[in-house]
C-alpha cells in the first residue's frame, strides 16, 4: 500500500493475513503465546498481528508459517479477498493522509511566500531571483518531478478527477489569513 497508515487504524489486508493466522492457530488447538515462542516473537508483537494492527515481516510470516505447519503460501491463499467496505473504509484514510500532506504542503508554500516577499530568494544555484509568490509558484512548477501518472478506467477517470480536486479545493481559504489566524 502507498501511502500513510493512520495510527491506530489497520489496513485491511493486514487483518486478513492475521484473521488467517488465528484461524490456522486455533483449528491446531494453539495458544498465541505457543506460537509467538515457536517463531521467535514477543507474545505481544505475535498478538498484534493476529489483530492485523502490526503489518508482518516477511521472515516473521515464515517463522510464523513454520509454527502452525505450513508454509507462507498456503498462508497467503486463505486470506480472504478484501471487501468493497474495507476498500471504501481505505480510501477514506488515503483521502485524509492526502489532506493532511496537502495540507503541510500549503503552509508551506504560504511561509516560504512570505519571505519571498519580504527578503527574495536567490534559489539554484543564484539563477532564480524570486520576489512573488508567483515567482515561486513557477519555481516550484519548473522544479517538480515528473510523477508518474495515475491510470483508471475511463469510466472512472472523470469521477476520479473530481475526487481528487476537492480534496485540495476544500484546503483552501477563499479569505486571506489575518495576522494571528491559522489560514
């Protein structure tokens, strides 16, 4: 998964893998603790991920495999397929991480035009004499990596250019900040 994992929530794939794991342990009449030992883990690392609240290290998921008798494969065929809702509860996370990187990147570019405005900024090498906040809009335009595109069926590309827009439209203010205001 790309992205930022919000503290305290679990990505669906992680609680698969781990509803999975208690099902092998408990079908073989084994406590965690039994298990987490036979591994090499802490009980409470072992537990964590039976939760699905600690994604597993691949060479945890062999030593854990290697406990309940089987190997990661097999493992990894009975996770069940995640659900259109645990889908839909993921993009509602990655639409607040987004946000929230959004969010860090305005501020930002609302500092550093700040002081462009008040000093200038020679930036690159000298090359660039910025003085608007314009100036470092297309400084930071012509800088920009190119990232790679984000494909979806053209059924679904419109809408997605819709979702993705009002998440940074939403972020912005349509009054300008006043001195000891967060804006």
């Amino acid at each position: 998964m790309i992205g930022y994992r919000l503290v305290g929530m679990a990505d669906p794939q992680d609680r698969a893998l781990g509803a999975a794991l208690r099902r092998r342990r408990e079908a073989l009449g084994l406590q965690q603790r039994e298990v987490a030992s036979a591994a090499g883990l802490a009980s409470i690392i072992y537990g964590r991920i039976e939760l699905g609240n600690r994604p597993v290290r691949a060479t945890e998921l062999r030593d854990i495999a290697r406990a309940l008798g089987v190997d990661m494969g097999s493992l990894l065929d009975e996770i069940a397929p995640v659900t259109a809702e645990e889908l839909v509860q993921r993009v509602v996370m990655q639409r607040d991480a987004a946000a929230s990187a959004l969010r860090d990147y305005g501020s930002a570019f609302t500092e550093a035009a700040a002081a462009v405005v008040a000093d200038g900024a020679f930036v690159g090498d000298g090359w660039n004499d910025l003085e608007t906040p314009s100036d470092l809009a297309e400084y930071l335009w012509d800088t920009q990596d190119h990232y790679k595109p984000l494909r979806a069926p053209a059924e679904v590309a419109p809408v997605l250019q819709q979702v993705l827009a009002r998440v940074h439209v939403s972020l912005v203010t349509l009054s300008p900040a006043t001195e000891g205001t967060d804006g």
